[in-house]
C-alpha cells in the first residue's frame, strides 16, 4: 500500500507521461493554451523528479528518453505548433535558427565543461595534509560548474516562452525578445565556461601534486599505514576501514591511510590522520613512504599486491572482524608477513587451514574496536526485553550465504512481536546487494516492526510528539558533525586545494556530538519502539549496549557481542544437530541455538526474563578469552606493542641488509631520515636478501 510520498510520486509520474503526450495533440490541434500548459507542466515535473523519483528518471532515460531529447521534443513541438498557428516567416526562420544555435551552443558548452573537468582531475586527493601552497586554482563558479547541462538547456525557456507570448497576441515583439535572451545567454555561459577553461589551464602537473603531498608526507614521516581497496566500488564496504580509525589514532607510532578508490575517500569517516587517495598503481608508486616501517590490511584485495611490493615494510593482514566466515581464515591471507587475530580463537582458526599459515605469523592483539561496550553487570533493562537482531548478508556466493534473513527472518520477527519484546533491527549494510529474496525479506521485515509501532502507538500522541521534538536537534548535530568530518565537496582539486591540517579540538567536540546524539535519539524513541536501524548512526556498538539479546548469524558481530557478555543466539537456519553445529562454528560455543521453526525462542527469552536460568552465561565468559583474548593488558595496548615491535624488527633488518651491500653501492643509495635506502624517486627500494624484493 503506498504511503503519502508514494501517491505523490506516482501522481507526478503520471503528469510527465501525459503532459509529454499532450505535447503533440496540442501543437497540432492546434491551441496555444493548453500548448503552454503541458509544456510547463513537463519543464516543472521533470525537475521535480529528479529529486524525489530518480530511479524513475533513470528508467526512463535507459528508454532512449533523456534529457536532452526531452528538451529537444519540445523544441520540435512548439515549432510545430508555430506552423499550425501560421506564424509569419521571418518569426519561423528566427525561430529555427535561435533553437538551432542554442543545441549547438549547449554541445559546445559540455565539450568545455568536460575539458574543464578532465583538467581538474589529480592523480591523488588527500586529507589533512596542508596542500594550500600546492597553487591548485579555485574551482569555477558553482553556476557555471554544477549541473550545468541542466541549467544550460533551460536557456530556450526565454525562447519559448516569448513564442508562444507571440502566437497568442498576433506580435512579433515578444518572441523577439525570447530569441535574443536565449541567444545572449547562451552565448554568455559559453564565454564564461572558456574563461574558467583558460584558468584551468594553469593547473599544477601531475608531477607537481605528487611532490606537494610528499613535501607534506616528509614532515609527517609516517611510520604505519592502512592500505585499503576494494573493487567493489561502495560506500557499504567503508565499516572496513571505519572500524580502525580509533584505534590508529592511538598509536605511539605515526600513521597514515591510503585509499585506493575515490569513493573509499568521500566515504571514509572523521580522522585526525593524514589520508591519501591514490588510484593509479603508479602514482602510488612515487608516494615517499620511506619512513613507513608497518602495512595493515583490513581487507584482501587484488590492489594489495601494490603496496605489498614494499621490501622495507613489514606487512599485515588484520581484517576487519573475527568469525567463522572463510575470509577469517582465507589461505590468501598467507602472502603476508603477519596475520593479527583477536584471541586465540583466530590462531585456531588459521591452523585448521593445513600447510598454509606458520603459527610463528599469527599474533593475538584482541580487538581494540570493543571498548564502548558497556559489560552486562552494568546494563539497566527496561520495561521490555530488547532483542537485537542483527542478520549477517547473503555472501559473494551460495557457498558463503551465512544469512538467516532469507530462510527464517520474517517468521523470527512476527514470533518476536508475539513474544512483546522490543526489536532493533539492523541488517548487514551489504543486505540484498546480491539476493533479491534478502533484499524483500528485509523490506518485510522493517514492514513489520513499522505496522507494530503504530499498532502500539494507537492513541498515544506523546510518542510521535516527542521524536517530532528531537528531530530537529538531532538533524543540527548530524549536521555539524558532517562539517567536522573532514569531507569537502567537489571535485578532486577543490579537495586538494581545501586540505589543511586537522583541527585538534573538533575531534573532542566530534565525540561529545555523537554521544549527544545517541542520548537524544535513545530517550526520543522511549522504552518500546521498535527500529530498523540503516544509518550509520546509531551505530553497531550502541545498539548493543541497548540490547539484552542479540539473535544474529555466522559473523564477526557476533564475537564483537560476546565482549559485554549478554546472551546471544545464534541462528541454526539448516537445524544441524547441537553437536554439529557448535563444533563447526567456534562462536557457538557461548550461545543459544535457534532453530529454523523458531520453537526455541521462548525459552531463550527467558534467559532475559529470569537471569537465574541463564546455564551459557559461564560458557560465554570462557568464550570472550578464547575470542578476543584477556581483559588485561587492554586490547589497545596489545595492539600497540605489536605495532611497535613490528616496527622495530623491520627497521633492524633494514639496517641489516644496508650492511650486506657492496661498498661501491653504499654512496649510490640516498637515504632517509632514518638511514634508508631510497629509490631516485625517493621510493623505497628492494634491498637484497629481503623477502619483499620478489614479490
């Protein structure tokens, strides 16, 4: 059933058909008036569309129906009309010639508009780094700049405007006046697009950019990066790197991160870290990271195979989440020098894939990620258990579908509902990319939790009145916490040319925002509205600590979970034997299976109701060591001392191999603040002996 928007819409779909369709019969019929009608109405919808329907706009322009031709139709349409109307000679050869001029005039425009854009295009943005000498010029007005072939085919408005002004009063001044500011204008935006062209022009060079950002990366001396590519263009996929980003922040060493795709770079999140974008396997080959001593990877990526040809680096798969999934033990994962898991758990994990993986490559550095989750003993509950249910997605492949979200999802809500418990719901960000049953399960599923809430709600005005109250608080925070992202808009070069070095103080107001944030947001929503929750805010860890149960899959949210030691169950979507399943999957061994039927669910709510008949609460405080290691020394601080004992092995083996080479050799090598050798380019060089120098 379609809701308000949804009759909207549909009316304004609607209108585009049949006010194109009108275009024709009232140019031949003839009459100017309903002529003009239908013709404001297509100018008006169409733009109304593309803002509120553009998946319909899309459709249509994959019919061959685009936006130019759709502009061209009515020019065709009213210059019909004209000759219907026995419009005077001279006003049609005017006419012919202005709608003429000003589609050729709209070529040449984009034609230097692209020009303009290809110019602007750098071999790497960045992000905290201070690029306000690098002499990037000022991007063009955003008039001429933004959405240009739409405010640029808009200029025959005055044109037919002043000819159907024309037609009606029997004149010829009107459309006179039409064509001459159609053309003028016309002309005008072409001149003022070759102007921003000539700036454009004085663009710095490749070479130029690549040598400010290592001017700026030589006073920072990064000794740690994170790589990350994914091939998959999208932002879904940015949790990878999010993730870490805290935890980077805190090291004793200096980091950088490098992205390798520009939508990883407008999607990553807040960072007081230098960043840089680098698409080309080239250009990232001229980046100085001489100084850089430790690689992490958060994800396998064909693109690694770039930054892994580092010989003075040590390199380091640390994924981005502990589970019983594939990629948590992938025999990929081998090309790297060391493998950092979570607890002993991982090292298992890796050891059951034989002949792949030393034990000597494996470290446990728990998971530094976990801090803000709140433990169960200091959890206050509410009136109304709170289930989290938090399915994992389909996977890249049948083989991989951990998800219960297609096979038991809407019957494991509606038995929730019947259970009156309160329902957060917050599918994998990746949901129904692949599946189209996930992708209807999910819908069913919100559906579901939006009809209770009103079921629920019925007669309460307080309830909607006091969301309505926090709305606008709300959007103001995310508001400026968008400003203090540390994302501009545009183009590559206005990024470059706006990069600075991080304010310290927004990241303090960063943080105090968010937790204002998710205080208004919790208290707004009260003790028993259900949500489906698909933003990033609020975010994983948070529903958590609302949570007293979480029902989930195969997955690293999962051992993330185990951290607050609250019960959690884990979907048995085939119904394997307990035996079977629990042996398979390492995360089981703390939770409450449920079966596909969902016959279990009562009796695993009760460990909620009645915490006294809770028997897997020891088993999960023996599962969170075996998961993400001990409490003391802190996750963060088993992280660092890896960091820093990598680092000081790899620099001690450089230094190493510079005594091994010949002493003729020894004077061609430049080196780096800290005595390495570096390439002519100052990219690091593969010294012999070192294990990187082959790959």
């Amino acid at each position: 059933m379609l809701g308000g928007r949804g009759r909207v819409d549909l009316f304004l779909m609607f209108g585009f058909v049949a006010g194109f369709a009108a275009l024709p019969v009232f140019a031949l019929w003839p009459s100017v008036w309903g002529f003009a009608v239908a013709s404001a109405a297509t100018y008006v919808v169409d733009e109304v569309l593309h803002s509120r329907a553009p998946g319909f706009v899309r459709r249509v322009a994959a019919l061959q129906f685009t936006r130019t031709l759709r502009f061209a139709v009515r020019t065709v349409m009213v210059y019909a009309l004209a000759v219907r109307m026995n419009a005077p000679d001279a006003v049609l050869v005017a006419a012919m010639a202005v709608f003429s001029a000003h589609f050729a005039l709209v070529m040449l425009s984009m034609a230097v508009h692209h020009a303009i854009r290809r110019r602007r295009v750098l071999p790497l943005v960045v992000r905290n780094l201070d690029m306000s000498r690098a002499g990037v010029p000022e991007p063009p007005p955003a008039v001429l700049y933004r959405r240009s072939l739409r405010k640029l085919l808009h200029l025959d408005v005055p044109a037919h405007a002043g000819l159907l002004a024309a037609l009606l009063v029997g004149a010829r001044y009107p459309a006179q006046a039409g064509f001459t500011l159609t053309a003028g204008l016309s002309v005008a935006a072409v001149l003022a697009l070759l102007w921003q062209w000539r700036r454009a022009r004085r663009m710095p060079s490749d070479a130029d950019v690549i040598a400010a950002v290592n001017g700026q990366l030589a006073d920072y001396r990064p000794e740690v990066a994170l790589y990350f590519s994914f091939a998959a263009v999208s932002q879904d996929f940015m949790y990878q790197v999010n993730m870490w980003i805290e935890t980077l922040e805190q090291l004793d060493r200096r980091p950088v991160i490098i992205l390798r795709e520009r939508a990883s770079f407008r999607s990553l999140s807040r960072t007081s870290l230098p960043v840089v974008c680098v698409p080309a396997a080239d250009d990232l080959a001229q980046l100085d990271l001489s100084g850089v001593r430790v690689v992490l990877y958060p994800g396998n990526a064909g693109k690694n195979v770039h930054m892994l040809r580092v010989a003075e680096a040590k390199h380091v798969f640390i994924g981005h989440g502990d589970s019983d999934k594939l990629a948590s033990s992938n025999r990929v994962s081998k090309v790297y020098d060391e493998i950092w898991v979570a607890g002993r758990a991982g090292r298992d994990r890796y050891q059951r894939v034989r002949h792949a993986i030393s034990d000597k490559a494996i470290v446990e550095v728990g998971r530094p990620q976990l801090a803000p989750i709140r433990p169960h003993d200091g959890h206050a509950p509410g009136p109304l258990p709170v289930v989290l249910y938090a399915p994992t997605w389909e996977g890249w492949s049948d083989d991989d579908c951990h998800t219960s979200l297609i096979p038991m999802g809407v019957p494991l809500v509606e038995k929730l509902l019947a259970e009156n418990v309160r329902v957060l719901y917050k599918p994998h960000p990746l949901t129904g990319k692949r599946s189209s049953e996930a992708a209807a399960a999910d819908r069913a599923v919100r559906e579901m939790l939006r009809a209770d809430n009103e079921r629920r709600e019925a007669g309460r005005a307080d309830a909607e009145s006091a969301v309505a109250a926090a709305r606008p608080r709300l959007r103001e925070i995310q508001a400026r916490l968008d400003d203090l992202s540390g994302r501009h808009p545009g183009d590559d070069a206005q990024q470059f040319r706006e990069a600075r070095l991080p304010d310290r103080d927004a990241a303090a107001e960063w943080h105090e925002l968010r937790a204002e944030w998710h205080r208004i947001f919790w208290e707004s929503r009260g003790a028993v509205r259900h949500h489906a929750i698909l933003a990033q805010l609020p975010t994983l860890y948070e529903c958590f600590n609302q949570a007293d149960l979480l029902i989930s899959d195969v997955s690293s949210v999962v051992a993330d979970f185990v951290a607050g030691l609250k019960p959690y169950a884990l979907t048995n979507a085939h119904d394997l034997p307990d035996v079977d399943f629990r042996a398979a999957y390492t995360t089981a061994g703390g939770a409450y299976l449920l079966d596909r039927a969902c016959t279990r669910l009562p009796e695993i709510l009760r460990s909620v109701r009645e915490p006294v008949h809770d028997p897997m609460a020891a088993r999960r405080r023996i599962l969170k060591e075996y998961l993400l290691g001990p409490d003391r020394p802190t996750s963060m601080e088993r992280f660092n001392a890896a960091v820093n004992a990598l680092a000081d092995k790899s620099a001690a083996e450089l230094a190493e191999a510079r005594t091994e080479l010949p002493d003729s050799l020894v004077p061609l090598q430049r080196t780096d603040s800290a005595g390495v050798p570096a390439g002519p380019t100052g990219r690091n060089m593969a010294l012999p002996g070192s294990p990187a120098a082959a790959v």
